[in-house]
C-alpha cells in the first residue's frame, strides 16, 4: 500500500524570519513538545535477572549432581562436578532463552563457558596450592628459623620436625635458576631479535628448531648435558651441569616468547627512529627494547616457572645430597623439586610432611621471583620513574652543551671557509 504525499503535508520551508534561530533551522522544530521523558533502551538486563538467572542455574545444578551421586548413586562422586557443570548450562541458557532472542543467548553461552574457563582455571591453582598448604600445615606448628638456616646433614628419617631445615635446597635452588638465567636471557633474547629485526635464509630453520625444542621432555634435556658435561668435563654430579639443563629447557620458551612479542611492536617506530638518522642497533636498544619491556618480563617469568620446578634434570645432573654445598661447580647440589621429592619418597610420615612444607617453599619462592621480576620489569611503556626521570634530564643538559660546542665549532669553520667575521658568518 502507497501513500501519495499532497501539499498539505509537506511542511512550509522555514525562513531565517519564522525559524526559532536567526538563519538556522532543525528539524526538531517541527516536533511536539516532549510531556514526558522518554524510556530509555534497555542495553543490559536487570540486576535481578544477571543475578537470579546464574545463582539458580548453578542450584538447580548442583542439587541434581548431589542427587544421582551420593542421594541414588547413580553416579559415582567423581562424574558430580561434570554432570552439575552440564546442567547448569543447559538450565541457564533455557532460561535465558524466555527472556532474549537468538544472538542474546549465543552471546550468554559464550560467556558462560569463557567465565566458567577462567574459574576452573583459579579452583584448580586453588586446589594445588590449598593441598599443599594443608599437608604441611602439621610443621607450622614446630616451624622454626632453623628450618631456613640449618640442611638435614644431622638429620634422620625418625628425627623430629622441629630438627632439620631445607637451606641446602634453598641455595641449589637459587643457585642453578640464577645461573641458568644469567645465560637464558640475552641469549634469548638476542635470537628473538636474529628472528624479527635480521632475519635471512637461517631465521626460518632456528624458528623451527626452537619451535621443535620447546616440545623436548625434561629427560632428554638432562641426559643431553650428563653425557656431553658430566661424562667429558666435570666428572662428577655439579650444581653448574643442572643449570645447563636447565637452561636447555629454558632458552625455547624464552625465545618463543619475546619473538611473539618482539612482533608486536610496531613497524611504523622502527621506520620513525631509522628516519631520525638512528642505526638499526641504536633504533633497537632505544625503541623496540623499551617497548616491549614488559612483554620481555612476561616472557622470562615463563622461562623462569618453566624450569624451577624441573626434577628430572636436576637428578639426573647434581646428584642428590642432604648437606649444604655452596659451590655449584664442585659436588652434589639438590634443589628444592628434588628435595620435596626425596622427603615424599620416604615412609616416614614426618618426611613426608618435610617434602609438603618444601613444596609450599617452592611456591612461595616463585611467587617472590614473579613480584620481583614485575617490579623491575613490568613497567609499561612510556611510562618511566623517577630516577630515570633525573638521568635524561641530566644526560639532556650534556647534550645540549655538546650540541653547543659542535654548533660553535660548525660557525667557526664556516666563518673560516668563508673568509668572513665568524659573528657574521654565523648570523649568516
């Protein structure tokens, strides 16, 4: 059906004369007045159906689970969690799909599976970290400072918690990771730079290379460096040996990692720094590096959890030792993996409440790295401090004087070519 517009219902053309401005006309001006303040679009759903739809889908979940497991025992208790999971979804989203169209609901499930990831991903850590932290939870009470200044050279297996310490693994800890990544991170990092800054016919082979080793067991690593270290160098089991296995299973994942950030960065930086009249070196020290800082942290805090709570390597390079051994590089040097190894191995339940209270050690030692390396890394870029602040500023004062000199130096030469005055030839 067509409507046929008449001459009555077109409206008048304004003039500047009858417009509501001097010259302006809107079209709002032709409109009733508003008696009342419009509705306003509903973009998000109440607060009571966000709330509500969740909370009673999980309920409805969780009571059918309790009922086929542990009410009929229909199931058993370990399909509970699966079986209340699966309900849940397809509760919420029937009920979602009384309220919302089609695209809502798709969005809705995307959602729920995308949260309901990131939670089973922290009840898990949660779960790790709460076992571990229960099972030692019996030397918390006879917890002393000894248990971080004394080794178990003069302690047995019935001896009790109060006696014995884990400093032995403590520094072959700290020693072997710091050795290790004292020799993973600039070389690391210069490959990731081989990769994204020089390339040539090699990049592709070293990319497939790192790519192959960041799949190569733990195992493999440490007989690599006990045939070609231990066997033809060393002699012996060392501390400096499971560094270097170490090390093998960490320069992968670092490389891998600040290669995928390095080619984040920008190429419009690089061009502006090279158009600046900067060296590709000067460019990359002074731009690409300073970009990707906190990426490059990221990368080395993956490298570093990737290899710190390696066992394998480690026992089968440094040897196993209940006392406290200084030099990496002469004898056994056990770590903190190998050591909570060691005490679980045992029957003795004290032993293996040691092995529990080193792990939880462990844990708290990464988690010290993780802070540390942040705070000394994890600065964005742009964003600089303080004292970085001062250092430009200074170092911006020494070049303004150097820039003077060279400009005097220039007019003076120019004056002397010239044959001139050198006031006048550098007004000129």
């Amino acid at each position: 059906m067509t409507t046929r517009m008449t001459d009555e219902m077109v409206p008048a053309p304004r003039t500047p004369e009858t417009g509501s401005g001097a010259g302006t006309f809107t079209p709002r001006d032709e409109l009733p007045p508003l008696l009342h303040e419009p509705e306003r679009v509903r973009t998000r759903p109440p607060l009571l159906e966000r709330l509500g739809l969740p909370l009673g889908s999980i309920a409805a979940a969780v009571a059918l689970g309790l009922m086929l497991g542990p009410v009929l025992g229909i199931i058993g208790f370990g399909w509970v969690p699966v079986t209340a999971f699966f309900w849940m979804l397809v509760t919420y989203i029937a009920l979602t799909r009384l309220t919302e169209n089609g695209p809502a609901v798709k969005d809705r499930f995307v959602g729920v599976l995308l949260a309901s990831a990131g939670m089973i991903v922290v009840a898990l850590l949660a779960l790790v970290i709460g076992f571990v932290g229960w099972r030692a939870l019996k030397i918390v009470g006879s917890l002393r400072l000894s248990f971080f200044t004394t080794d178990m050279g003069l302690t047995g297996p019935l001896s009790p918690l109060k006696e014995g310490g884990a400093l032995h693994a403590i520094v072959g800890t700290l020693e072997q990771i710091g050795i290790a990544l004292v020799i993973t991170i600039p070389l690391g990092i210069a490959t990731a730079l081989f990769l994204n800054e020089i390339g040539g016919r090699y990049a592709r082979l070293v990319r497939t290379v790192v790519e192959a080793m960041t799949a190569l067991p733990s195992v493999v690593a440490g007989l690599f460096i006990y045939a070609s270290v231990i066997l033809l160098f060393t002699k012996q089991f060392n501390g400096f040996a499971a560094a270097l296995a170490i090390t093998v299973l960490m320069l992968p994942i670092m490389i891998r990692s600040a290669d995928v950030v390095l080619r984040l960065v920008p190429g419009n930086l690089r061009e502006a720094g090279l158009a600046l009249g900067a060296g590709q070196w000067a460019v990359v020290r002074m731009v690409v590096l300073p970009t990707v800082r906190s990426g490059l942290t990221t990368a080395i805090i993956l490298a570093t959890a990737h290899g710190i709570g390696e066992t394998a390597p480690v026992l089968l390079t440094s040897g196993v030792t209940s006392n406290l051994n200084w030099n990496p590089f002469n004898g056994p040097q056990i770590s903190l993996p190998l050591a909570a190894l060691e005490f679980i191995k045992s029957p003795q339940p004290d032993m293996k409440t040691r092995g529990f209270a080193v792990a939880a050690l462990l844990l708290l030692l990464v988690l010290v790295l993780f802070v540390v390396a942040r705070l000394l890394g994890g600065q964005q870029a742009g964003e600089i401090t303080d004292r970085q602040r001062r250092r430009r500023a200074t170092q911006s004062v020494r070049d303004m004087s150097r820039i003077e000199s060279n400009h005097a130096e220039i007019a003076a030469h120019l004056a002397a070519l010239r044959g001139s005055d050198p006031t006048q030839g550098a007004s000129r």
